[in-house]
C-alpha cells in the first residue's frame, strides 16, 4: 500500500497543496510564538516594536492561510451543525459543573465522586454504591 | 538613528533565530510556489515568500547596523 496523507491524495515524494499550506501554517505558527517571547524579552524600545510589526504580520499571514484553506474544505474544524452540538454539549458541562458545585456541600455525593473516580467511572454502579458505604462507614468510624 | 543602543545578547540571538527561521520560509514558500498545483496557491505562497523576504532584510538591517557599530 503506498502512503496516503490523511485527507487529500499525496504522491510518492511528493507534498499535496494541502501539506504545503499546512507546513507554512505550522511555520507561522511558531515562527508567532517566538515573536512573542521575543517581543516580552526585548530591552530596546525599537527592538520591541520591530518585533511587535512582525508578530503582526505573522498573525495577518496566519489569518490568511487559514481561510484560504477553510475555503477550500481543507481544514475541517466541523460543520456548523457540529460547532452547535459542541456548544450545546458546552452548555451541558458547565450546568453539570454547577451541580457538582452545589454537591460538593452534600457529604454523600461528594463521596460518590470520589468512589466513581476509584472505581473508573460510573459503568459499574453496585461496585461503586458498595464502595461508597464502606467509605462512609470508615469515615464514621 | 533608530538603533543607537547595542543590542543585549539576548536580542541578538532572537533575532538571528528570527532571521532563520525567515529564511527558512522563504526558501520553502517559492519551492511550494514551484510545486504546488492550484494557481491561486502559486501566487499565495510566492506573495508570502516576498513578504519574508522583506522580514528578513529587516531583521539584518537591524543586526547590521549594530554589528557595525560594534566594530
């Protein structure tokens, strides 16, 4: 079987258009990231706002690239229905999390937290309701 | 002048790195220029080659004004 990259067709020694643009994204990328350290490292004024005009370049160029790809279906990040779904799964989080806050003031639940995490998560339920009770009994005794 | 002051030695080997790594960009963007297969990416990356160019000539205008201040 010959080597085939994960989304568009590569020939032998050969880089798709997609791996090219992917490469020049990487390079940016870090490229930016050293920018950045060397913008909060510079001592001279005129260093730093040399640093600062490549930085932004660095960003347009990025911004640039990425759309270019995201036009042409090259960068899948999901479709929009998907971002939807991620957030309303987001949104599902955060309401657990707000139970969880309100739980962790309960004894009991804060204490099947933490058999649920013994036992590696909430699939086997008598092995993690039994823990609980012996939990709780030595923490009573 | 802009650049009266020597540069601290750690600005110095940041920007030698930068004017690497600008470098390195530029070679890879018109080698993709040359090889990729869509027009519209052609002129994409041998535009982006330019503007690396000019980093790079930036960068050097900034070393070199130093390095012969030093000598």
């Amino acid at each position: 079987m010959a080597y085939r990259s994960s989304n568009t067709p590569t020939s032998r020694n050969r880089l798709s258009d997609r791996d090219m643009l992917l490469d020049i994204l990487a390079t940016t990328k870090s490229m930016s990231s050293l920018y950045d350290h060397a913008i909060l490292e510079s001592n001279d004024s005129m260093v730093r706002e040399t640093f600062e005009n490549l930085q932004q370049d660095e960003h347009h160029s990025a911004e640039m690239i990425y759309n270019i790809m995201q036009e042409q279906g090259m960068y899948n990040i999901g479709s929009r229905q998907s971002l939807g779904q991620r957030y309303r799964k987001s949104q599902n989080s955060d309401s657990r999390y707000n139970m969880q806050n309100i739980d962790r003031y309960s004894h009991t639940s804060s204490r099947s937290q933490l058999s649920r995490k013994l036992s590696g998560g909430a699939t086997n339920t008598t092995a993690s309701r039994s823990r609980e009770l012996s939990s709780q009994t030595n923490w009573n005794m | 002048m802009p650049y009266q002051n020597n540069l601290t030695s750690k600005e110095r080997s940041y920007l030698e790195d930068a004017l690497q790594m600008e470098n390195l960009c530029m070679t890879k963007c018109s080698v993709y220029a040359n090889q990729c297969q869509m027009p519209e990416f052609k002129s994409l990356f041998s535009d982006h080659a330019k503007a690396k160019r000019q980093h790079a000539n930036e960068i050097k205008r900034i070393l070199g004004q130093t390095n012969s201040q030093m000598s």
